[in-house]
C-alpha cells in the first residue's frame, strides 16, 4: 500500500527511467574520461576534451567568450543530453518492446517498456522552461533592469525631434512583439525538438509494421541511418537556438565591456 502511494504521488515513467540511463552514461563517460588524466592522454581522454573543445569553441565563435565562459556548464550539459538521449531512443526494442493491456471497454492499449526521453514532450517543456528562467537571470545579470527593457522597447538608432516622437510608439509596440515571441519561445522549442524525435521514431515503427516481423528492419533501416543524424541536429539546434535567444539580449557590441564590466560567475 505504501509503495502504491509512493507511486501514485512520484510515478516512474518508461521515459523517465531513459533519462536516468542517458545521465548515467554520461557520468560513466566523464569519469571514465577523466579519472586519469594525462599531458599525453588516452584515446577516450583525447576524445572527450575533442568533444567539448568543439562545442566551447563554436558557441565562443557565436556569443563571444564571457557569455561563454559563464554558460557553458548548461549549453554542453544541454548538448550532450540531448544527443545521448535520442541516440538511446533508437536502440532497437525502445518504444517497441511492451506489453498490450485491455480497458474495461475492451480497448486496447500497448505500452513500451522503454520510451524515447525526448519523444515525451515533458521532458523537453522541462528543459525549455528551465532554459527560460536563466535566460531572464542571464538577462538581468548581464544588463541592469533599465539596459533590459530599453533592449527590447527602447528606438534603436539616433532619432531627434519629430521622428524621435513618430518612432517612439512603433517601438512600443515592437517591443510588445518582443515580449510575446519571448514568452513563446520556450514553448517553440519544447514542440520542435519532441516533435522531430517522437515523428521519427513513429515513422521507423510505421515501416516495421509494413512487412513481416523477420524482416521488418528492412523498410526502416534506410531511415535509421538517417535518424542517427536527425538525432546530432536536434542536439545542435536546440543549444544553438537557445544560444542566439541568450546572445540577443545580452549583446551590447562591445565584448571588452562585457569582459571587464560584467564579469558574473
């Protein structure tokens, strides 16, 4: 009975359990990675500071090295989250392999065992609302309260006189355009990246379903390929998106200022 409760108020889903598996590989991979570390390093070492080398120098190339330097614990965990999670997704058996159960109305209803981590929309609006709030903490931390909204309703350009006045209310209302795309990015990204993953692994179990069973990887082996790239570009898409929304606001075009001015840790 006790457990009963405990699941009813903390369920365990099968998406939920893949999240767990894609953290504990990527722990096992850091620190396997990094347990000895060495000026000549292993092949696992090479390839890890080659990953993240990577990735820190691309998104240094976009927002500049001290928006960088202060975010990139949540863009590479992000990153690699994400593409370690889709890859799992398409291990053979996940969200295929399940048991079918029947309602009191005789409905049917199969249910995975396992299921993609990011084929369920929660855990993707999880990670774009939390993006969400450290970009407004990004936000007002890198610019004061004045510099934030004056970025987003204040006339761009050196207006005097009349057309300061004429451009002032189209700017008001430009900024109101603002506020709402910002408050739908969140969930743009939620649906954009569940949406490419979840119809992807339904199109691959479409296919299967076409053929017999013993050969039922033949239709969809050709997507599967392309799946596996589908899975690194969803990766990329999201940090990249959520790298622009962050430099948006924070660049002052001025990247000393921001190195001497603003250093935040």
């Amino acid at each position: 009975l006790n457990a009963q409760r405990l699941h009813d108020s903390l369920p365990i889903t099968n998406s939920m359990v893949m999240v767990w598996i894609a953290v504990l590989i990527i722990v096992l991979f850091c620190r396997m990675a990094t347990g000895k570390m060495s000026m000549i390093p292993s092949g696992l070492q090479n390839f890890a500071e080659w990953a993240f080398e990577s990735l820190y120098n691309f998104l240094e190339s976009l927002m500049g090295k001290h928006l960088t330097h202060r975010t990139f614990w949540f863009f590479g965990s992000i990153f690699f989250f994400i593409l370690v999670s889709n890859y799992l997704g398409l291990i053979p058996g996940v969200g295929t392999v399940g048991w079918t159960s029947v309602d009191t109305q005789g409905h049917s209803a199969f249910t995975p065992l396992l299921r993609g981590a990011n084929a369920d929309i929660n855990m993707t609006a999880a990670m774009s609302f939390s993006f969400a709030l450290l970009w407004f903490y990004w936000a007002l931390t890198e610019n004061s309260f004045k510099e934030f909204f004056a970025h987003i309703f204040a006339p761009k350009g050196a207006f005097k006189g009349l057309m300061l006045l004429m451009m002032v209310p189209i700017f008001l209302f430009v900024g109101v355009l603002e506020m709402i795309s910002i408050a739908i990015r969140p969930v743009a990204l939620s649906f954009r990246l569940f949406g490419n993953i979840y119809g992807g692994e339904q199109t691959l179990e479409s296919l299967m379903n076409l053929v017999p069973k013993s050969i039922a990887f033949l239709p969809a082996l050709p997507f599967y390929f392309m799946e596996l790239l589908v899975g690194f570009v969803q990766a990329l898409v999201f940090t990249l998106l959520c790298a622009i929304f962050l430099k948006l606001i924070c660049d002052h075009g001025d990247e000393s200022h921001k190195g001497d001015g603003h250093q935040h840790h």
